[in-house]
C-alpha cells in the first residue's frame, strides 16, 4: 500500500468566525471553508486540521461570566477550551461530510478533543501574558485580584484583562489516537485552540491558552507529516508589511526567516508566530517545507507563486 502524503492544515480564526457570531453564521462560514479544504483531497493526499477558537472562548467566557451563580458556576478555562472544541469540530466535521458527499468523495471524517501537554515549570506561568475575557475597570480588576488571586493588566488602553499564561506545548496526549485515525484513511480535526493545557507533572487541566500555531507544529512533527500549512488572512508573508517598500514573498529559508524576525518584520500575535511555527517545523522535518497562505489560496497550492514557502 503506497504511503499517503499527510498535509496538516492550521485554519485561521477567519476560516470560522466573521462579524456574527451567530452559530449559524459559523456554520455558513465552515462550510465555505469546507469547499476550499475539500480541494487538497485526492487519493494520495491524508487531510488533519487544526483550528483556532479565541473569538469563541472568548465569548463563551463572557456568557459564562454573565450566568455566573452558586447553583450555576461559571466554567473554567481549560474547560471553555474543550466546549469549543468540540462546537467547532462538529461544524466543521458536518460541513466536510456534507461537501464531501457533494463531490462524491467516500471520506470518513472524525474530531477528537485533544489535550496538550505543557511543563508547569515554562516561564510562561511566571508572567501571565494573555488577555481573556470581558474589558474591566481598573477598580473590578483590583477586586477580582484581591478575591480571587488572578492577574489583571490593562490592554491597550481599552480596560483591564484577565491574563493568563501562554506555555509551549511539549506533547499531545492523544498521539497514538490521532495516529489511529491517520492510518485508518479518516480525516481527523484535531487540538483545536491549541489544545486543552493539562500539566505533564499532573495531567490536571490548567488555566491557560497554548498558541494554536505552535501545537498545529507540535501536532505536525508529531505524526510526520509532509508538509504544514498555516492559513492566515494574506496570501503571502511581507516584508515591510502595509509600507511603501512592501515586498512580497514566495519563498524563505530558515536562515532568512530567522533574520527578518531579528530584524522585527513580522507582528507578534500576528504573524510571527507563525513564521515562528514554519520555522521549527521545516528544522524538525528539514526535507519537508511548510506554507503560510490564506484560505482562498488552498487549491492551488502546490503552485509556483502560490503562498510563501519556508524550506530549510
């Protein structure tokens, strides 16, 4: 049996979630994004994608945070992460049914809630950097530090946040599962968000957010996959983004990645992580090339100029 070509998709928060946040606009949108996954598929090609869920577990924190009672306590972050998870992975798993069935494709699609490992010991526990939740006054925050020991910080000037750690992913814990699923032919949908943070030291959920681009790469290396795409809201990476030098990209090397990040191109919480992700996987895999691109873009990708390639 000829090994199948494994390609991991990372879908940008933009594959799901526009300005309504309505399940059905997100449905609408998934299914839109179904097309366009649906077009990577041949008989060579195994499909396993991984997606985003801040605007979602942001706004399941606020609805958790407004019936928040003694007979019906709010849940908590980890928890959040895994309903939207599975909210997601059930709109995405039932519009690729639906758009596979439409092109007669026989495929077997199946999401599993993924749980990611991270070391309780990563600096990032040290100094919780990102925010979550609604905007507070400065003096909501004070309380809610004061009653319940969380971190607050002013965001950007719009109010005060919650923040969280945001740790490296070590492991994911359902590899030999998602593997199973890979070698039986079922495109699998997995560590959504970034995967559910529980700690290596107790495999206890932990309040924090795991950058998605980084367990897509932890995800990718970890079943060997042939190629990594990341998606995000441009066709191609730029240098100089938005200026009137601005040059487009079709290809990096490491080496060049690593330089233009030094030399502060790429925006962090934007694009930099993932060039950061690119980056260690092609290190990792360095026969293998990742490809940050937008939906749109998908199939055509195995085009010359189509995306920016990052090759070792």
């Amino acid at each position: 049996m000829t090994q199948k070509k494994k390609i991991v998709v990372a879908l940008g928060g933009n594959a799901i979630l526009s300005d309504d946040a309505s399940a059905k606009a997100q449905q609408n949108a998934l299914a839109m994004t179904a097309k366009h996954l649906v077009q990577l598929i041949d008989s060579d090609v195994q499909l396993i994608i991984s997606h985003g869920n801040g605007p979602q577990v942001g706004n399941l924190l606020l609805q958790q945070q407004a019936s928040d009672s003694e007979k019906n306590p709010a849940m908590p972050l980890d928890t959040c992460v895994a309903m939207t998870q599975g909210s997601i992975g059930f709109w995405l798993q039932n519009a690729l049914e639906r758009e596979l069935k439409h092109v007669n494709l026989k495929k077997e699609v199946a999401t599993i809630v993924t749980q990611v490992v991270v070391d309780k010991e990563d600096e990032a526990f040290k100094n919780p950097s990102k925010p979550i939740g609604p905007f507070l006054t400065r003096e909501q925050a004070q309380a809610l530090e004061k009653e319940t020991g969380a971190v607050y910080k002013e965001d950007a000037g719009r109010g005060w946040r919650k923040v969280v750690p945001s740790p490296m992913p070590i492991a994911i814990q359902e590899q030999y599962s998602i593997n199973t699923l890979i070698n039986n032919d079922i495109i699998t949908i997995c560590a959504g968000g970034g995967g559910i943070p529980i700690e290596k030291q107790t495999s206890q959920g932990v309040e924090a957010v795991i950058d998605k681009d980084f367990a897509s790469e932890k995800l990718a290396e970890m079943i060997d996959a042939d190629l990594f795409i990341i998606l995000t809201g441009v066709s191609q990476i730029a240098l100089n983004f938005g200026k009137e030098d601005e040059q487009w990209l079709d290809q990096m090397t490491v080496a060049q990645a690593e330089q233009y990040m030094q030399e502060g191109h790429f925006a962090p919480g934007s694009m930099l992580p993932k060039v950061e992700a690119a980056v260690q996987y092609v290190k990792a895999r360095p026969d293998c090339q990742a490809i940050i691109t937008s939906l749109e873009m998908l199939g055509d990708i195995h085009k010359e100029g189509v995306g920016t390639k990052i090759v070792y």
